[in-house]
C-alpha cells in the first residue's frame, strides 16, 4: 500500500488546511482510451462535464489528477477527461492502491500517455477549458449511473470556496443546486454562467456554487442541474461526495 502525507500549515482556510492530509493514490486499470482530434461540429454527451473545487491551477498539470476521496475505497474510480473545444478526451478505470481510512484525497495517475507535439499542445490549455468529471463505482464498465462523482482540486492546499461545475447546456440556460440526501432547502445554489467566450463544444456553461454556508464533513449531496429551453425545465441529479 501506497500514501502520501503532506502538512498544509496555514496554506489556506480551507477544511483541509491546517492539518495533516493523507494523499491516498491510484493507478490505471486496463486501457486509456484517449484522443486528440479536430472538434466536433455538434456539443454531445453528458449534461455534467465536470467538477472541481476551488480555483483551476494556473497551468494545466498532466501528471496526475486530485480527487476528494471516493466513501469506499473499494470500488473503481472512473475518469473522464475533455477540453471545452471538443479536440481531447480521454477516459480511464483506476484502483485505489492505498486503503488508509485517513486519506482525503486521492491522487490518480496517469490520466494521459499523449507524448511530443499532441502533449505539449494539450499542456498549453487554460486550466479552466480542461474538465474532469471522476466517478466511484463498483461498474467495471464505468456505467456512471448511480455513481458517487468526486470532485477534482488543483492542489491539495486548494480546496475551499466554490464547487465549480463545467455543463453541456447545449445552449440553453440553466441553474445548479446543491442538496442534502436527506432533503430540505437547497445548500446552495447558483445561475450557470457562458462558460467563456471560446469554441464551446464539449462544455459552455459553468456553475460556481458556494459552499460557504455548508457544513463540514457534509458527505454525500445531490446536486440538480436545470435547464430551460423556453418549453419548460428538465432537471439531472448527480449524487457527490464532499468534504
């Protein structure tokens, strides 16, 4: 079994600042299946493109990816990769390789093998037009129905402020919701803004979520996103996992 532990001293303050943060890690099972083509002429896929808290990192890191911790660490940890403009995504099933029951987060690694002229393109992308969308579950097949999606962090001092949430719209406008399991008023919520003013194939809306006013140790939430497209509202429910 494998871990790291860093201290974060007064790095932030954040929840997990101010304490020692055991850094659980995982590694590749099977393929990664992964491309680098011209852009789609159509946005497609899943309303939920990706999550992350706090601020994207200044440059984009191909090394690895951090994730908050999945509630098992039993089951797979599935990874889907993209840029806004539809030319990257790749997509992975990995096992966690240390169990400590004190890990908060979860390195996941590699998350591409692109080498030459295609990695070094990728690398010149805005963090904030690279999504990553992590899900735990025990599907071998990476089903993300009824999986736990985990939240990405750009470093491990990061975490705090908002839930970013990256959304195919496919161009109509939509709201985010957090809500507990156990029902009641929202946790928070947020109107999605245009995600940028770039090619928005794979994503064009993002939702910042505030979780100030959340409490510590929430755990397990469900989070709504909403559309309109003029007729009436359809709403999409993800389960996350938060810490």
């Amino acid at each position: 079994m494998r871990w790291v532990i860093l201290f974060l001293g007064l790095l932030s303050a954040s929840p997990l600042a101010a304490q020692t943060v055991v850094i659980a890690e995982a590694t590749r099972v099977g393929n990664l299946v992964e491309s680098y083509d011209p852009a789609a002429d159509v946005a497609a896929g899943s309303p939920l493109v990706g999550l992350r808290l706090g601020g994207a990192a200044g440059t984009l890191q191909l090394d690895h990816v951090l994730l908050i911790r999945p509630p098992s660490f039993d089951e797979w940890i599935c990874l889907e990769t993209t840029t806004q403009d539809g030319r990257y995504n790749g997509h992975a099933r990995y096992e966690v390789t240390g169990s400590n029951p004190d890990a908060a987060l979860v390195q996941v690694r590699p998350i591409t093998e692109l080498q030459g002229t295609m990695r070094q393109q990728l690398e010149q992308y805005d963090p904030a037009t690279y999504a990553v969308r992590a899900f735990a579950t025990r599907d071998e097949t990476c089903s993300p129905s009824g999986a736990v999606h985990l939240p990405s962090v750009a470093e491990p001092g990061a975490v705090g402020g908002n839930l970013v949430v990256t959304v195919n719209g496919r161009a109509m406008s939509g709201s985010a919701e957090l809500r507990g399991i156990a029902g009641g008023e929202p946790i928070a919520s947020a109107e999605c803004d245009r995600a940028g003013g770039g090619s928005l194939i794979a994503f064009d809306l993002t939702c910042e979520l505030p979780l100030d006013g959340a409490p510590d140790g929430l755990g397990a939430a469900d989070l709504a996103l909403i559309f309109d497209d003029g007729f009436g509202e359809t709403t999409y429910t993800y389960k996350v996992f938060l810490p």
